[in-house]
C-alpha cells in the first residue's frame, strides 16, 4: 500500500504557510536544502508538481491545492493519535452553525463524518437562518458556519473567509396536484420576512406583478415543508430542501427564480489547530 511520508507533508505545509523554502526552514527547524528536498520527494511521490517557485517565493499548483486539506487533516490525526496513546487528548469545543435549509438528511451523516474524522471535537450545533447564523459568525459567536446565500442578493456584511460548498437552483414549490388557478391571490408559505428566500420570492412576484398574500408564516424549514404538505399554499425552496410529499410547481404565473450557494465560513487564522482541522474536514465532507 502506498502512502505519504508525514515529514515530508510537514515541509511542505510549513512551506506553503511560510510563502517560501527559507520560511518553511525555519518552521520545521530544517536546513533548506534538507526542506527542499523533502518537497522534491512528496512531488515525486504526488506524481505532480505541488509548489510554484519564484523570486517572490512559492504558491500552491492545483494540485497543491487539492494536498493541502489532506496533509493538515493527516498531520493533525498524527498528532491526534500520539496524544491519544500518551492518554493526553485534547478535546477541542466547536460551535457549529447550520442553515435551516441545508438537506435534513446529510445533517446526521456530516456529523457521523465529523465524528470519525476529528473524535477530539466537542460540538455544540445550532440551527436558524443564514442572515442570523453569519451575523452571529461575523461576531464571534460561531466558530464554523454553514450558511445558504440566494446568488442574486446584496451582501451586508460580507464574510471574508468563506468556501463555496455547493449550489443548487431555488424552485416554487407545493404539494402535487395543488390547483391555484382559481386563487386572484398566490397564497404563499414562508419563512418570516427576514428569510432570504421569503424575501426573493416576493421581490419576483412583485417584479412580475403577480397578486400574492402570506398564508402561512413557519417558524423553521420543516414547519413550511408541513405546511406546504398540507396544501396550504406555494413555497420557494432550495433542490435538496424539496423532500417528500412536494413536488416543483410549474404555471406562466410563475416568474423564474435564481439559485443559491451553501458556503461555510471558517474561523479566524489565528484560531486552534482542531477548528482548523474541523474546518478541513467539512470542506472534505462535500468532495
């Protein structure tokens, strides 16, 4: 089984940080020489040039990129199982922030993947609408933040670390076979005003001059998925929200709507090492 040298994935990460062979020297407490021939080594086990080198310094390659995530994930695990055999785990808190509307049904498996790949984390989860979940980051009350953002909509605040996750069209949604037509007023189930997607499908409504009024307002994604399961009225919802008992309703009434991104927003630069590594992990989960 072939796999990859820790200490030369230690260069490398102490390399790419420091922005140069030197930098990355004097991290690792290795002659330059020594250092750079470590990264010869990890290339040639990579099959693929992973450092750009200039007068400036170096920069990642893609394939670089794509190593980075995984030699801090298997540098961190080293040093988690040394621990681990010494009895001297540390455990690391982590407060998790998760959208509303990212898919119900991955939640569990992304914890499980948490779990497995990082087992010093405690975490402490916490679910409610992006708009609050980023502000609260943006505050310092989350550590990793999964939020959802409509492609379209105007950043407030704009978070500056963020990692696009995935994207996903948003779809009007109701229960099948819901007849509307004889409806003047589009009856509408929402999240409250403050909701991203409320505030899309209303604009669009408006845009398009289309009569509407608030049937139901829900107090979470699984109180308007009931709703619209009932018949109560029309949804907008993200692809992977649209469970069930739903079905994308289609009508000329209907305007197009935009699509949208789940992003994660990680900690601080200077934050611990098992944030970071948490962070990674998260990213690796959507691979």
């Amino acid at each position: 089984m072939r796999s990859l040298d820790l200490e030369q994935l230690k260069a490398f990460v102490a390399v790419a940080e420091a922005g140069s062979i030197s930098g990355g020297a004097g991290r690792v407490f290795r002659s330059q020489s020594a250092v750079s021939e470590q990264i010869q080594k990890l290339e040639s086990s990579a099959g693929a040039p992973l450092l750009l080198r200039s007068r400036n310094g170096v920069a990642l390659t893609p394939a670089g990129e794509r190593l980075i995530g995984h030699a801090r994930q298997m540098l961190a695990l080293g040093e988690l199982a040394l621990h681990d055999v010494r009895n001297e785990l540390r455990r690391t808190d982590v407060r998790l922030a998760i959208s509303d509307y990212f898919r119900p049904d991955e939640i569990a498996g992304l914890l499980a993947h948490l779990s497995r790949h990082c087992p010093q984390l405690r975490l402490q989860v916490s679910m409610g609408q992006s708009a609050a979940l980023a502000h609260g980051h943006a505050d310092g009350l989350y550590d990793l933040t999964l939020t959802m953002e409509v492609d379209s909509a105007q950043r407030g605040r704009a978070p500056t670390r963020v990692t696009v996750l995935r994207k996903e069209p948003l779809s009007w949604v109701a229960a099948p076979g819901l007849d509307l037509r004889g409806e003047p007023d589009l009856p509408l189930v929402l999240l409250p005003p403050t909701c991203s997607l409320h505030q899309t499908a209303v604009r669009r409504l408006q845009h398009q001059r289309v009569s509407y009024r608030i049937a139901h307002t829900g107090s979470g994604v699984a109180g308007v998925q009931a709703a619209l399961r009932a018949g109560l009225g029309l949804g907008c919802l993200n692809a992977s929200a649209i469970g069930p008992g739903l079905a994308v309703a289609r009508s000329n009434r209907l305007p197009k709507l935009p699509g949208c991104s789940f992003g994660l927003l990680l900690p601080p630069g200077d934050a611990s090492p098992g944030l970071h590594e948490a962070g990674a992990a998260l990213q690796a989960f959507f691979r």
